[in-house]
C-alpha cells in the first residue's frame, strides 16, 4: 500500500487506514471476535494505521486495538513504535464533564492521556488528537503547552486535532505543535477542499479524511426503507440528539443522501463505489489517509482495495462535482 508522511508527526502510514470507532459502540453490536476479525484482516492487508478514542466504548475500542496487537505483533509496550505494529491515533477531551472548555485542564488532560496510554498498553501514545473539544479549546494556548510538555515528558510522541469546522481546522493550524487535521472529507463533504487542505498541506500537517464513506452512504448499499438499530448513532443521532449531526451521514438528510449516492454508483460504475468514494478522498490534495470504519472482515478488504484503484477520470470528477453541487451542498456546505 502507498505510505505517505503524517504531517510532522515524522511517522508513514498507509493511504487507507481503519476507523476503529465501531469496534466500541455506536454502531450496533460488535462482539470481541467480530472485532477481533476486523482488526486482524486490516493488519492482515497491510493497514497501518488506526484511528481510536478513550471514548468509543468508553475504551473498548482502545483496548481491543491492545489486545489485537498483542496477538499480531507481540505487543505494543516499550519506549516507542516499532516498524511492525501500525501507527495508533486516539484522541481526549469528550469525557470532558460537564463538556466546556473550562473542563480541559492540564489536571484533565494528564488524567485523559494516562488512561489511554493504559488501555493501549504503551508508554508512548503515537499521536492524540483533540476530539472535537468545545471551539474555544483551540485557541486555548495553555492546552497546546500542556500537550508540548507530554511530547517533552515522553507521554505522547505527537499531538493533533479533530475538527468539526474548517473554521476551527484553521484555527488550530494556528499553533505549530499541531501535527495533524482530522476532519470529514468525504465525496458529499467538499467545503474542506477550498481553505483547509491547501492550508494543511502549506503547513506540513498531516490530513486524516474521517466519515469518508458518509457512515455507509457512499457505498451505495441503503435504500428509502433501510433502518438502523436503536444502539447504532445512525438511528439515535438521526437529527444531532447525542453529539454533532454532522457526524451521523455527514450531515447530509438520510433520503438526500441515499438517492444521491445512487448517482454516485451509477458514475463508479464497475467499481465498487466504497472503493471509489475512497480513492476520491485519498486523491484531494493536502489528504494523507482515509479512515473508514468497518464491521467485517469483507468490508475491511472491500476499502483497503481503493488503495489499488487508478485515479478518477476527468469525467467522473466532474459528474461527482455535480451531484455534490445539485444534490448535497445545499444541506451542509455553510454549515461546517
Ligand atoms: N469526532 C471524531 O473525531 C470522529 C467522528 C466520527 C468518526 N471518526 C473516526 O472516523 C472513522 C470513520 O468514520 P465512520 O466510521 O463514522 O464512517 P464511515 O467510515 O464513513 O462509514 C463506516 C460504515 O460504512 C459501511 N462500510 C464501510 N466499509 C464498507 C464496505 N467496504 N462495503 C460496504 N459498507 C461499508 C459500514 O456500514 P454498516 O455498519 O451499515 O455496515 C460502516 O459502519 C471512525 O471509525 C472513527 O475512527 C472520528
């Protein structure tokens, strides 16, 4: 699989990475071997990257992400990376309570890092990203000198941020210990292509594009009728109840989305339109890697082959573009 930089964090990792959001909660039940699988098929087929949160199964996902490489790798202890195990992302600041800015003090912070440096079992997190914290929490400067004394004191290796808004991405490209953007990209989220990429990539900071299959839309396999269980976000954050809206979809209406990407299988054509939903984000500049979240061990398969994927054509670029501006822009682009 191609490799490229993450941003400073002097790290590689691989173009299609996992989202491992769905391996603790939010997205209907998936028990240890199911989960197990999926983690096992993503080192498997050469993924080197996972994204996780202290928060996804209040520390499940991170846990099975220890336990996944102890098994594949002999374990992720000691002072650091090695070659063999893939690079892990988490992210601290939403057991924040009650959820203010006020709440992210270097008291906190310590608590937030050491707790997910127990569940992953290292002494060293690869990279913590702040996880879509109150806005002000990114022009708080004594957050990002809290974060520079853990890179001093050995806790985290590097630092990035989690955005709902290109506003806040700019905002945190601001400080330059910020090694990475997370943000939703995806072929219905397109505001982060005009301002936030070319302003990452200037910057030499690292882009992981989140949501990038709009949690399931853009493979094409919903219809009018689908329904989701009580326990899945895309039930229970259908109109931003529990957390950002924005996150459930992208934010796009579900009937919108699901007759929208319709058109989006129409233009991939022969290709399978996760694969090609993901090669379009893996092809904007400014992005290093995609993170989709999967279930089974065939979904994993089925988005590590966009990685293998020639580029989109002039023809589908333009036909995307259009879907997007007749279809979808009017529902989310002035809002994130
Ligand atoms: N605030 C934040 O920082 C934040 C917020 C959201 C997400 N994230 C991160 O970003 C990751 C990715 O976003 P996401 O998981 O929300 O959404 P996503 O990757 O856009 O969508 C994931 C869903 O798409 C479906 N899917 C995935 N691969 C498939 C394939 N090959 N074929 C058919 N269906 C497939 C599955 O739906 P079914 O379940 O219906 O099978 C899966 O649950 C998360 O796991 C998490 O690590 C971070």
């Amino acid at each position: 699989m191609e490799q490229r930089p993450l941003g400073r964090t002097g790290a590689e990792v691989g173009v299609v990475g996992l989202g491992t959001w769905q391996l603790g909660g939010d997205w209907g039940d998936v028990d240890d071997e199911a989960a197990e699988e999926v983690l096992s098929a993503a080192l498997g087929a050469g993924v080197t990257l996972l994204d996780t949160a202290d928060v996804y199964g209040d520390g499940r996902s991170e846990e099975r992400i220890r336990r996944a490489l102890a098994v594949q790798t002999g374990g992720v202890g000691g002072q650091g990376r090695a070659m063999e195990r893939p690079f892990v992302a988490t992210k601290a600041g939403r057991r924040a309570d009650p959820f203010t800015a006020e709440e992210y003090t270097p008291e906190n912070l310590r608590a937030w890092v050491d707790r997910s440096r127990r569940n992953l079992g290292v002494e060293t997190l690869d990279l913590v990203q702040l996880h879509c914290p109150p806005t002000a929490v990114y022009s708080d400067q004594r957050v990002y000198d809290t974060l520079d004394g853990f890179v001093a004191d050995g806790s985290i290796a590097a630092y990035g941020v989690s955005v709902e808004t290109v506003a806040e991405g700019l905002t945190a490209l601001q400080h330059p210990g910020v090694a990475t953007i997370q943000v939703i990209l995806n072929v219905f989220r397109r505001k982060p292509l005009e301002e936030l990429l070319p302003a990452a990539r200037a910057a030499e900071v690292g882009v992981l594009a989140r949501v990038p299959l709009a949690s399931g839309l853009l493979t094409g396999k919903y219809d009018e009728s689908t329904t989701f269980p009580d326990d899945d976000h895309r039930n229970f954050n259908r109109n931003g109840e529990a957390f950002d809206v924005g996150e459930t979809f992208a934010g796009v209406p579900f009937e919108v989305g699901v007759a929208a990407a319709r058109e989006v299988a129409d233009i991939a054509g022969d290709t399978p339109t996760a694969a090609f939903a993901l090669r379009w984000a893996i092809d904007q500049p400014g992005v290093t890697a995609v993170i989709p979240g999967a279930r089974s061990v065939e979904q994993v398969r089925g988005n590590v082959a966009a990685a293998g994927l020639p580029a989109l054509t002039a023809g589908q670029l333009a036909d995307l573009e259009r879907v997007y501006d007749e279809r979808i822009r009017a529902h989310v682009h002035d809002r994130w």
